[in-house]
C-alpha cells in the first residue's frame, strides 16, 4: 500500500499544474456573459480554456511527471493526445439513427469529446514516464538525430495509437461503464457526497485529493456532451455543483472560525505573536478557499480536531445537497468565487444561515476539545512559533536564503518544487533539516511522503518562496558536487583506479547487466536510468569510486568526477 501510495504522489502534483489555469478561464467566463459585462469575446476565451481541458491535462501532466519538467515532455503528451483523439474519432461506429456526412462527424466529435480529459490524462501520464525512461536514449549514429529528448514525442504517438485503438473498438463498454459509475455517484445522494467528502479531507496528506477532485469535477456526470461537476456548472447544468457547494460554509466560515478559536485558546501572553498568522490564514481561506495553511497547523498536533474536520466537511456535503443549494467555482469555495459565480448558482443565499451555522459550531467544538484534551495548538505550545514566513524575511530579502540554511544548506538540496500551498523538495540528507527553524520561518506543517522527499506547508506563497530559494541556492549540482568532493589526493587516486575500467564491477553493483537501461555523462556526473532504482548497492559503488550516489525515482546519478565521460561509455557498451 505503501509503494502504491508513493507511486501517485507524481501525479497528485502534476495535477494541480492544468488545474492552475481554471481560475483565469472561470473569470474569462463569467465576465463576458450577459448578465455581467456581457462581452461575448472574452466569454468564448474562457470558454475555449473549458473546451480543450484534455489537451491542457496532456500537456501539464506530462510536464509535471517528467523529472525535469522539460517542455519536451509536454510535447510529447500534446502528440500522444492528438493521435489518441483523432484516430479514435475515425474508429469510432456511427449509430444507425444518425444521418451521414456532417452530422456523423459532429457525433463523432461530441461522443470523443466527452472523454477528452481521460484521454488527456491517460497521455500525459503516458508520456511523463517515456521521457522519464528514454528522454536520454542513444540510438545508432545514423539515428542519432532521433535519440534523447527527439525520441519521446515518437514514442508517445507510437502509444497515441494504440490508445486511439482501445478507446475507439472500445468506446461502448468504455462509455457505458463511465455512465454507469457516474450515475451511480451523482444518484447516490447524500451518502455519496458525506464519502466524497470525507476521503476528500482524509486524502489532502497525501495530495492524492487532486486526483479524487479531478475525478468528481471532471469525468462524473453529463450534460450535454459536457462531463465532470465543474464543467456542467459553467454549461449550465442545474444539476451540477453538488461537489463544489458543501466546501464554502468549511472554506468560508469554519475553518476561519477554528483560528479564531485556536487563537482564544491561546496563552494570553502568546496571542500577540500568534494573532497574525491565525488573522492571515482566516482571510486566505475566507476570500480564495485555501485552506491548506489552517489544516497542517492542527492535522499532526491534533489528530481529534482533525477527525472531527473531517466528519464536518462530509456532513457539509450531504446538507448542502439536501437544502438543494448548488454552486461552483473555479479556482476554490472562496469569496471571490462565491460573489463570481452567484448569478449561476441555485439558492446561493442558504449559504449566510449554513455558513454562520457552521462558524459557530466549529469554533464551540474546537475551543471544547482544546480545552478538555489540553491540545498544544499554535500559542499552546512551549518553543516559539513564528509569524507568516513573507513577514518574517520579505524585508530583508533572505526568505529563500533563510529556508535553504533551515534544509541544511544547498549541498543537501537536490531538487526544489512547489505546489499550491507546498514546498515539494528532495533532500540528500533528511536528517540535516531544522525542523524547529523552518516552523519559525512560518512552516505550518512538514510532511515526509518518502525517503529523501520533504514537503513543507508554507500557504499560497509556496511558489514565490520556491524560486527565491532557487534563486539562492544557485545550481543544486554544483552544490552537491562541492559537498560531496573529496580531497584532491582521493580524487586523484578514484581517477586513476578507473582509467581503463572494467565496468562489469559497476554494472553488478548497479543491479546486474539487465537493470541498466541507459546511461550518459554530463560533467563530473554519470546519470544510469534503472529497471529497479532499489536494486543497487550503494556502498560497492563508492567503494568503486562515487563520491555520491543519488537516487531518483527511476534511476541513480553518481558523481564521480573528470572520469565521469569514460565510465558511462563503458556501462552503456557492457550493458
């Protein structure tokens, strides 16, 4: 369960990156209708977003899956989509009631476009894991114009056809199957939307929540050709916005209600120094719906409030549905959304009398279990918890450089990412992080997904915070290799240990001949892509020479200095 978990944590994250562009074509959308400033060009704009999610899901996906994030992998995903797409419209069989010509084409068409975002994301995921696996293939001179980077976009249009194959022969059972489960789901009532919301609460430690949003908002239900929650809100659905509408009286009134009890409950001299993160995280999540910020503070300290969250979030679900109250957004059950979106909404103003219900019940439970299980919330504790992390450092224009020293320096860097409210990061050495330091830089939460992998709950500035610590760490290569290099005299002796080198050690210590799939130099570094990354001896390889072994998710790079060209020539040959 445990690898199964590990193994969708890529695609929790690089699924947020095509949903980031929702916002933009939800206000695109609204602003040019009618009722609002009643432009129908900037109304087709956001439209068009609306229209082509499968491409933008091929795209963002693959980009988000690739280690690098190199735009070739979004290539790729983009040709992998357009075959798929395509070439199943063609296969697909035209039923006997529609008329020939221009009308079959427009069925085929609107039956392939209810799958569009599948489709998109089944490519994209396909093409993140061959560029993954070949983005540095070499293949014979006489090919070598078609080798690395070039080799991916072939390959994933090479899959392109045979995905096309299994949803264009397979298009009745694929169809019938969706409609089946997504009546299910929308039919199942309450019930289904006191689940939903509770797995949707239970999930967000692992960010696997994206997929399980992505699944309501964007498959279940149709309309017209128009699939996915959020998709039939904006087309007018009537029905739609049952998996939207019980997340704005949690968003909007009661989880910024919980800081306001976790700050009465505070110790009176700590309140001050409190106030201000509990006021900043309130009005995030009360005007855009990020809520992230408020859950890590109490999600690990205390797990009771958590559940009870948890519980609070289902039942919003469920009672929303059942006073028949239906709102969507685009971005998330914030204000702006809210006010944005009203004119499409169904009974919009129950939300007042929910919202405020749900003020009060989450600030009376919350300052009840403080109290009663003396639970060490922010302002409870006995070290010093730190104010907003922009607040802290902006000034003095060392945030970056201040959570770098807090990771343990850039040398114990190897990769810096964010997400919508995390720093996504990949460490050489997890022990050398300052937890404590980092929580005084206004770290809400540290999450630990896997080995060498932190993730740190920073709220909506995870990205800014993210380039500044790029921007001070400088390259994380470089960094690495000046950690980890030995004195000259060593250095010189690995060097003259190799020259002439039987690789057949380094394959054995790699896994054996058949667990090398590749292998290339770049500078003092030789990267080996894997069948299986755990199958390697790590110690038989600096017994050989590696200065450092990192480790990657399907491969190791080791970096072993000016010889590093020599030894990857005679890996790929013995291999």
């Amino acid at each position: 369960m445990k690898l199964s978990l590990q193994s969708l944590q890529p695609l929790g994250r690089a699924l947020m990156l095509p949903i980031a562009v929702l916002p933009i074509a939800g206000l695109l959308l609204r602003l040019g209708q009618p009722d609002l400033l009643d432009l129908p060009f900037v109304a087709a704009a956001g439209a068009a977003i609306f229209e082509n999610l499968g491409m933008l899901f091929a795209l963002g996906i693959a980009v988000g899956i690739a280690r690098d994030a190199n735009g070739a992998a979004g290539l790729a995903g983009l040709v992998c989509f357009l075959v798929a797409s395509k070439g199943a419209e063609i296969l697909l069989v035209v039923p006997h009631d529609v008329t020939a010509g221009l009308a079959a084409d427009a069925w085929r068409a609107k039956s392939i476009a209810k799958l569009a975002v599948p489709i998109g994301i089944a490519s994209g995921l396909t093409a993140g894991a061959f560029y993954n696996r070949y983005g540095a293939i070499r293949l014979p001179e006489y090919l070598a114009f078609f080798g690395g980077r070039r080799f991916v976009p072939i390959l994933s249009g090479l899959a392109g056809l045979l995905l096309a194959a299994v949803v264009g022969y397979g298009f009745a059972p694929i169809t019938g199957g969706m409609d089946m489960v997504s009546g299910g789901v929308v039919h199942a009532g309450v019930l289904g939307l006191f689940a939903y919301g509770v797995l949707n609460r239970m999930l967000i430690v692992t960010g696997l929540h994206h997929v399980l949003n992505n699944v309501a908002w964007f498959i279940i239900g149709d309309f017209h050709g128009t699939t996915g929650d959020l998709n039939r809100f904006f087309a007018g659905d009537p029905a739609a916005g049952s998996f939207m509408s019980g997340f704005f009286p949690v968003m909007m009134f009661g989880l910024p209600a919980a800081c306001l009890a976790m700050y009465h409950a505070a110790r009176p001299e700590r309140r001050k120094a409190v106030g201000g993160m509990f006021l900043s995280m309130a009005l995030t999540a009360f005007l855009t719906g990020v809520t992230e910020p408020i859950e890590f503070t109490f999600m690990f300290l205390a797990p009771l409030l958590y559940a009870m969250h948890i519980v609070m979030t289902g039942v919003a679900m469920a009672l929303m549905d059942l006073l028949g109250v239906k709102l969507g957004f685009g971005f998330s059950a914030g204000l702006l959304d809210y006010v944005l979106n009203y004119s499409k909404a169904t009974h919009p103003l129950l939300l007042l009398p929910v919202g405020t219900a749900y003020a009060l019940l989450y600030y009376a439970s919350f300052r009840w279990a403080i109290a009663r299980f003396d639970i060490r919330t922010p302002g409870r504790e006995d070290e010093p918890v730190g104010e907003d992390p922009g607040a802290i450092t902006a000034a003095e224009g060392a945030r970056g450089a201040a959570f770098v020293a807090a990771l343990g320096g850039k040398g114990n860097l190897a990769e810096i990412g964010a997400c919508t409210t995390r720093l996504r990061l990949r460490l050489h050495d997890s022990d050398a992080v300052d937890e404590p330091r980092l929580r005084a830089l206004g770290a809400r939460g540290l999450i630990r997904p896997a080995p060498g992998a932190l993730q740190v709950v920073v709220g909506p500035i995870a990205d800014d915070v993210a380039s500044e610590m790029r921007e001070a760490a400088g390259p994380l290569r470089e960094a690495a290799e000046a950690a980890a290099a030995p004195d000259k005299p060593a250095a010189v002796a690995a060097a003259a240990a190799v020259v002439g080198l039987d690789a057949v050690p380094w394959l054995a210590a790699l896994g054996g001949r058949g667990n090398v799939m590749a292998a290339g130099a770049a500078s003092s570094r030789v990267w080996v892509d894997l069948g299986d990354a755990a199958a390697i001896d790590e110690a038989a390889l600096k017994r050989l020479g590696a200065r450092m072994v990192l480790r990657g998710a399907s491969g190791v790079q080791l970096i072993v200095g000016s010889w590093a060209p020599e030894l990857a020539i005679g890996l790929s040959k013995a291999a």
